[in-house]
C-alpha cells in the first residue's frame, strides 16, 4: 500500500493531529487548574439573595425568642471617653504583671505555653495543624463593663493567650490599653445592647481577623471564660482549610424567617430557616469560610446584611453561613453560654469545656458550680474556675 497520501487525505491528517494538539492543552491546563486553582481569583458563586439584598425584608419570626437580643433601634449620642473607675482597687493586677519569670505563675504560664507550641516536635504520628498562634480570639466589650467583665478576663485566662486575644470595644481607654499591651481596639461603634451596635462590632472583629492573617476567627462575648489550652485541641480536630462554624445552638430547632420581597415585580414572602451558634457561648470559623465570606460580609458589609434582616449579630453570623453560603454550622457541646444552666456542668468535665459563662437572674446567679473562693470574693465563680484549670497561677490558693 503507498504511504504517499493525496491532498485532502494530508488536509484531513493535519487536522486531526491539530484537533489532538488542542485537547492535549485544554486537558493539561484544566488538570493544572483543578490543582492549583487561578490565583487572587475568587471563584465562589454568590448566592441569590445577595444579588437582591436591597429588596430583603423581614416581616415575622417564628420559633422561639434567641439570645435575649434586644432589636430595638435607639439613637445613640457619641460615646465619651471620661471613665469613672469604680472599683479599680478591687481589681489589682499587680500579681499578674512580674515582668520577669521567677515566680510560680510565670514558670507555670511559660510550661503550658511551651506545651502548646511544641506538639509540632513531639512524636506524636499526625502533624499538628492548628497552634494557639494560629487563633484570633476576639471578645466583645463595652465601656460600662471594662472594670467588671474585662477586668475579670485579663486576670485569668487572658493570660494564657496575650498575644492572640482582642477586645473590641467603644471607647478609648488607656488604663485598660496598657493591661491588655495594646489589645484594645475603639471600633468606635456605638455604645449599647442593641442590634446595629453589636453587629458594628462583629463586624469590625471579622475584618480586623481577615487582615490578621490567623487560621481561625474565634468570637466571645466579655462574660466568657475561654479554657485556652481546650480551644487549641479543638481546633487542631479541624482543617483551616475547609469550611468549619463550629459553635452552639441556644435554641432547640432551627431558626425560622420570612424574607419579604416587596420590591420585586412579583411580591415574594420567603421561608427561610437557619440555624446560628449563640455568640454567647462563642463560635469560630476556619479561614476558608471567612474568604468565602469576604465579598458579601468583609470590609463592614456584615452590618448592611444584619441592617437588611434585622437580626443582632450572631443571628446575622448564622444567616450568612447557612443560608447564604450553605455552610452547616457543627455543634459543639463543649461551648457553654449562660442561657443554659451553668450548675448542670459536673466538675470532672471543667478541663474538656471549651467556654463557660455566667448571668445573674434576678437574685440568683447562673454561675459553674465549683469550689473555691467563697462567693463574695468570687460571685461569677471564674477566679475558682481557672485556678481549678491551672492552679499555678499566683493568686491561686497553694
Ligand atoms: N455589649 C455591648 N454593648 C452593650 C452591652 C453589651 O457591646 O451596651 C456586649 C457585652 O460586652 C457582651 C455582649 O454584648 O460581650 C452581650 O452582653 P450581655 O452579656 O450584657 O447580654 P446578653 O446578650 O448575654 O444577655
Ligand atoms: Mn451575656
């Protein structure tokens, strides 16, 4: 048989080895692209809703009442930032500001520390993946609670994540600026319990997170203790680089909505249902939910969406991840806000409890059950709570 081909047979040829030629490429680039992704590109679809967020109006919500969140909206004068210290002799620091680290507390501090930073060179067979340096842990203040709440917090177990810990509150406050070494943050939002003012601040805390660069984004509220070494375990269970809202349900079936769309040609009234964790108790995020979360909640675009379903912030946290974005919140008992009984906590599980908390109701106190200082020196019962979780510390009893 010749080899030699007539015209259109050698047209026919060319073609098919270009045709060959041109998948080859789209096959090593798609696989290429499969691995690596196209970089500073964000490929995520944004969901519906947002497209028309300016027509979102919500009419009723049914289930039950959440978090005890006030809605209403008050008009807030400028915040001033004269603060009265009330009982700043109550709260001496002194024990906890050695600088150098001759005593108990410090040595003690400095171990655990070392403990949680050096899993990395321990034998153990799977590579740590998060350390407490990967964390932001932010805590939501305000003025009137600086010398109570916050005050409570540096004393304990803020000291065990200094570096990793932010206080985000409304006013400027020096004396306060000094304890935390510069952790104060005015996001000279308005001061008060209402809806726009702590979504304000959620905000501020999500955006000041993003630009940290930290793996995790880890929120609670200034009546929390954090065990800081149980945050670090939990986290390390999780992959940064996946979509995680790890946190606590207050309420027992899922929140329920209805989004009005009045403005579109065709009235809509949509049921929505999603379910949030209680900011009280605490929630994290993984970084690969916030980047997602970036184009429609970053850069202070978190408020406009709790503006458009007037829900406070912990709500509007639980909307934009589940329902927006599609990421099922996972349930973590181990975070605890006073909504729930703090007595029903037994002593032997103190050390696997992430968050704990505390309220007073009326007359009684929702405080852990645990031995101690007595209750006039300890009424929130936190002082007797960490030295039972680290008993070196200086101001525990020996
Ligand atoms: N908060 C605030 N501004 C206020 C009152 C409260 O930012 O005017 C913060 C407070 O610091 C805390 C959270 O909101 O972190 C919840 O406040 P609180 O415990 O008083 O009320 P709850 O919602 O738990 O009943
Ligand atoms: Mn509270």
């Amino acid at each position: 048989m010749s080899l030699s081909l007539s015209l259109p047979q050698r047209y026919k040829r060319t073609l098919q080895a270009m045709t060959l030629a041109v998948a080859i490429i789209y096959m090593t680039l798609v696989l290429y692209q499969n691995a690596y992704g196209y970089p500073n590109i964000q490929t995520i679809q944004l969901p519906l809703e947002v497209a028309q967020q300016e027509d979102i109006q919500p009419v009723v919500v049914a289930s039950q009442q959440q978090d005890g969140h006030q809605q209403q909206h008050i008009q807030q004068h400028q915040p001033t930032t004269v603060i009265i210290r009330k009982d700043v002799l109550s709260f001496n620091f002194s024990d906890i500001e050695r600088p150098d680290s001759s005593s108990i507390s410090d040595t003690g501090r400095n171990l655990l520390l070392r403990g949680l930073s050096q899993r990395s060179v321990t034998a153990t067979p799977k590579p740590p993946i998060t350390e407490l340096d990967d964390i932001f842990i932010s805590v939501k203040t305000t003025k009137n609670y600086h010398d109570t709440r916050l005050a409570l917090i540096i004393k304990t177990w803020f000291q065990l994540a200094r570096d990793q810990t932010w206080f985000f509150t409304d006013v400027d406050d020096k004396y306060y600026q000094e304890k935390t070494k510069g952790h104060l943050i005015n996001t000279n939002c308005s001061m008060g319990h209402f809806r726009k003012a702590l979504c304000c601040k959620m905000s501020a805390e999500l955006d000041v997170f993003l630009e940290s660069g930290k793996k995790w984004f880890c929120h609670f509220d200034d009546d929390n203790y954090v065990n800081v070494p149980r945050l670090v375990r939990l986290l390390d269970d999780y992959s940064p680089t996946v979509d995680w809202y790890l946190g606590k349900p207050s309420i027992s079936s899922p929140l329920e909505i209805h989004l009005d769309n009045k403005n579109s040609s065709v009235p809509t009234n949509k049921k929505i249902t999603f379910w949030f964790a209680t900011g009280g108790a605490g929630f994290c995020l993984s970084r690969a939910l916030t980047l997602k979360m970036l184009p429609i909640a970053g850069g202070g675009k978190f408020i406009n969406i709790g503006d458009r379903i007037r829900f406070p912030d912990d709500v509007t946290m639980g909307f934009i991840i589940e329902h927006l974005l599609k990421v099922p919140l996972t349930v973590v008992d181990n975070f605890h806000s006073h909504l729930e009984p703090m007595e029903f906590i037994r002593p032997e599980t103190f050390h696997d409890q992430v968050s704990f908390s505390y309220a007073r109701m009326k007359n009684e106190w929702n405080v852990v059950k645990i031995d101690g200082f007595d209750m006039k020196t300890d009424p929130k019962r936190f002082y007797s709570l960490h030295c039972h979780l680290f008993p070196y510390f200086s101001f525990c009893p020996r």
